[in-house]
C-alpha cells in the first residue's frame, strides 16, 4: 500500500476515536460541532504559545546581541593595549555567540512557519465551524430520510478527519515549542553562567586582564603627563590635559565602573587609546 | 477523488489526474525505504506541487472524508516514519 492510503487510514482511525462515542447520528452531528468548537479554542491558545515561544527567542537574542558587542569592545580594548592573546580570546567568544544565534535565526524562522499555519488553520477552522452550524440542522432535520443517514456518516468522517489533521498541526507546533525551549534553556544557561555576559566582573579573567592592563596602561600616561608639565617642551599641552579631565566617561563602556588609577588626573579616554596602541 | 494536504486541507481531483500521483507516491515508498531524505524532499515537494496546482480546493462547507492523505509540506522523512508507526501501534 502506498503511503498516501496509509497516513489517509491512519488520520481517518484516530479521528474516528473521538466521535463513535454517540449511537444516534444526530447526537453524533452536535458532538461533533462541540468537539470542532473546542477545537477552535486550542489551536488559539497554540498560537498564541508559538507566539510567547517566538518572543522568547527574539529576547535572547538580544541579549546575546549585547553580549558579542561587548566583547567586540573588549577585543578593540586589548588591542588598544597591545593584548592580542584577549584580542584572540574575546572574538572567539564573540564567534561562539554568532553560532548561537545562527541556531535561535532557525528556530525563529520555523516557528515563524508554525505560526503562519496555524493562522491559516485557525481561520479555515472557524470557516468550517460556521458552515457546519448550519448544516447540521439541515440534516437533523431530515434525518429520517436513508440519504441523508448516509450524508451524516460522510459528514461526520469529513468532520473527524480534519480535526485529526488539526490535532496533528498542533502537535508539530508543540514539538517545534519544545525544541526552541531546550535551546532557550541552554542559551539561558549560558548567559546567567557568566561565559557571555558577565564579562565585566571580577571573576572574569579576560576583564580581569584588561583591567591589569588599562591600569598600567594609565599609569605609563599619567608617568608622559607629569613629565610634559615638568618639561614644556614636550608633545602633551597642558590644555588638553585639562579638557581631558572632564571626559572621563567616555572611556567607560568596559572600564569606567573600575577604580582604574589612583591619581588625580584622570586620563583622556581618547589619548588613553593612543598611549595604549602605541606602546 | 478527495486528496488531503495535512495541515492545508483537502483537494478534488479528477480520477485521471491520480495515475501521476501513484508514480509519485511509489517513489516515496521507495524514498522511505531506502532512507534517500533527498528524494523523500524531491518527490514529497512534487507531489504537493501537482494535487495543489491540479486540483479544486474542498470548500469549507463541504465536510466528506478523504480518499488519499499526503504529510505536511516539508516534513522530513522521520516526521513521516513516526506517523507510518503510529498505523502498526494501532494494529499490534
């Protein structure tokens, strides 16, 4: 038997299940319409799974987002000081998030589809329900009549079988839902662990590495400061030393929250940069 | 001749129109059996394509059975297999 019979036998006896309950066929017809009813109300609230699914997807992206644009500050940071090793290291976890988020891009997409077919399902559902309303009364009615016995039977199995192919749609979807809420676990996982996010603190050793070098980065450019004020002659002017005072924050994305040197004047985030790059 | 699209819906066709879809359904058999996902994809995606295109939409007021069933458009091969076992755990 080919497999476009069998899958029909297959829909056909599962549908078949939920509605032989009744013996009278009229019983049947209004059993029948309360099953598509209820039908109705699960595929909505299967969207509307798929769409909190979606959201979910959407959000750690963006985190993720955030998390490879700080490293890809850090990376600069460490380059900027000379530090090619935490260079290499921020950007190959910077590339480890961009395989994560090339996986949550797929799992979008497919519950994208998900989606999009269940709206379709839904608004042929709510199309067929009303139709049936009307003609189950019709054949109650003349139900007396042999014909219309047999339209009941054929009507019924037409109901069963595309609610079994609704059930089924539904199911891929809830399967979709799992798989992207195993992903979303590991993902989440990842994130609150600290290998992506908490870059900043003080238990991560490339942060804690930039910091060591930032500082005696500062350091080094606060020793040039001090010797352009004892020796005019040299290349730093006292007036960008003092306009670089006030600009501190500038510098701060990774580093600002960090007591970074202990001297009074602090370093032009800008000249920072250069000292750093040229050393 | 009623042809269902799992989660599309159903399609009429003309009794001369399925000796292409028997070609095309043997095909998948054999696509199954050899385990060719490739194939499976070419001939499922073919068979969609010519009940979509040759056949008339089943209006949603018209509620009869179907006579053949075709998987979900782009199912994989193991989608498939699974739903093909849920028939031998019916019968055992």
């Amino acid at each position: 038997m080919g497999v476009m019979k069998r899958l029909t036998n297959i829909v056909q006896a599962k549908a078949n299940k939920v509605l032989d309950k009744a013996e009278d066929p009229r019983e049947t017809l209004d059993l029948s319409y309360e099953k598509q009813i209820e039908q109705l109300q699960q595929v909505k609230r299967g969207l509307a799974d798929v769409a909190t699914a979606k959201k979910r997807i959407e959000l750690q992206a963006q985190q993720l987002q955030q998390a490879a644009t700080k490293l890809q500050g850090q990376a600069r940071q460490a380059l900027a000081q000379n530090r090619e090793d935490l260079a290499t290291e921020a950007l190959t976890r910077r590339s480890g998030i961009a395989t994560q988020l090339e996986g949550l891009k797929t799992q979008h997409d497919q519950l994208a589809q998900q989606q999009e077919r269940l709206e379709a399902t839904t608004q042929q559902l709510q199309a067929r329900v009303e139709a049936f309303r009307t003609q189950k009364e019709t054949l109650k009615a003349s139900y007396t009549a042999a014909q219309a016995q047999t339209r009941i039977g054929e009507a019924v199995s037409g109901i069963s079988e595309s609610m079994s192919d609704t059930g089924l749609a539904m199911q891929r979807a809830q399967d979709k839902i799992a798989q992207m809420q195993a992903r979303a676990g590991a993902v989440d996982e990842l994130l609150a662990s600290g290998t992506l996010t908490d870059l900043s603190g003080s238990s991560d050793p490339l942060q804690a590495q930039l910091d060591k070098a930032a500082a005696s980065g500062d350091v080094e450019l606060q020793l040039a400061q001090m010797k352009a004020e004892l020796n005019p002659a040299a290349q730093a002017p006292s007036g960008e030393l003092g306009s670089g005072a006030s600009e501190e924050p500038v510098d701060g994305e990774v580093v600002a929250d960090k007591p970074v040197a202990p001297a009074p004047t602090p370093a032009d985030p800008f000249s920072l940069d250069d000292a750093g790059g040229a050393s | 001749m009623i042809v269902r699209i799992l989660g599309e819906g159903q399609f009429e066709l003309h009794e001369s129109q399925t000796a292409s879809l028997d070609e095309l359904d043997k095909a998948l058999v054999a696509a199954i059996d050899a385990n060719d996902e490739a194939t499976f994809h070419d001939v499922l995606s073919r068979l969609v394509q010519s009940v979509r295109s040759e056949g008339a939409p089943v209006g949603p007021d018209r509620f009869v059975p179907s006579d053949l069933t075709l998987p979900h458009e782009g199912s994989s091969l193991a989608e498939v297999r699974e739903l093909l076992a849920s028939e031998d755990v019916r019968e055992s």
